[in-house]
C-alpha cells in the first residue's frame, strides 16, 4: 500500500512538473514575439522609406494603390512620385512625418508596370507593382 502512494504521488509530482514546464515554454514563446515586435518598429535609420505598389486586377476593373510609409526617425521632405517613368504621371508631397502612412491612387492612363518615388533627402526608392495570390473560393479570384 506504501509503495502504491509513493508511485502515484510520483505521478503525479511528474505530471505537475511537465504542466509547468510547458506554462514556462508558452510564456517564454510570447515573450520573445512581443519582443521581436517591439525591437522590429524601432527605427534606425533617419531616413528610410518603404514603398508598396499593388495592382489588383478584377473581372471588370484594375483596384490599384501605392502605400508609402516614413520608416525613418526624421520627417521625409518633396517626395516626387513617377508612375512608368513617364514625367506626365507624377505626383508631389510635401512631406511625409515618422511613421506616417500615405496611401495613393495611380493617375488614369498609368499601365502600372512600375513607381519611382524620390525624396529631397536623396532616397530613389523603384518598385514594381506587384499583383496578390489569387485563391480558390477567396473573394475576387
């Protein structure tokens, strides 16, 4: 009877023993995401730009945006946007502030093969417009 009470408080002292180390595996794995997403937004650069060019064609219509976001620490100044390196369809900004996000429709008569965004602070930044994974049974495939 003795040994029986030993063995099964020594299942049970496992069984505990598995349930936190799990609970310390669970917490730690959330901490270092929370982290990597934290250091990951800190900007290092002063002057950084990231640019998002997406042509989205439908059955009847082309849905299309370019999305300019200011990763940089200091503000962006001119920004000077060119659609198909043609100098008919362009666009200005003034200025674009730290972690801004400015989101822009392409002029009628772009064919959205490609942006070239430049800046007053000497980024030239040439993106090609890029089109979404269409899926199966996915709204618009």
């Amino acid at each position: 009877m003795l040994f029986y009470k030993l063995s099964r408080s020594i299942i049970v002292s496992i069984k505990v023993k598995k349930i936190e180390l799990l609970l310390v595996c669970i917490v730690a794995v959330v901490t270092i995401v929370v982290l990597y997403n934290v250091f990951i937004s800190i900007p290092f650069k002063d002057y950084s730009l990231d640019v998002d060019a997406l042509r989205d064609p439908e059955s009847l219509l082309v849905n299309s945006r370019v999305v300019l976001k200011n990763t940089g620490k200091m503000p962006l100044n001119d920004l000077f946007i060119i659609y198909d390196n043609n100098q008919d369809l362009t666009e200005n900004l003034l200025m674009i502030k730290p972690g801004q996000t400015i989101i822009l429709s392409p002029p009628q008569g772009a064919s959205l093969n490609t942006v070239t965004v430049t800046t007053g602070e000497g980024l030239s930044i040439d993106k090609q417009f890029r089109s979404p994974v269409k899926l199966p049974g996915m709204i618009g495939s």
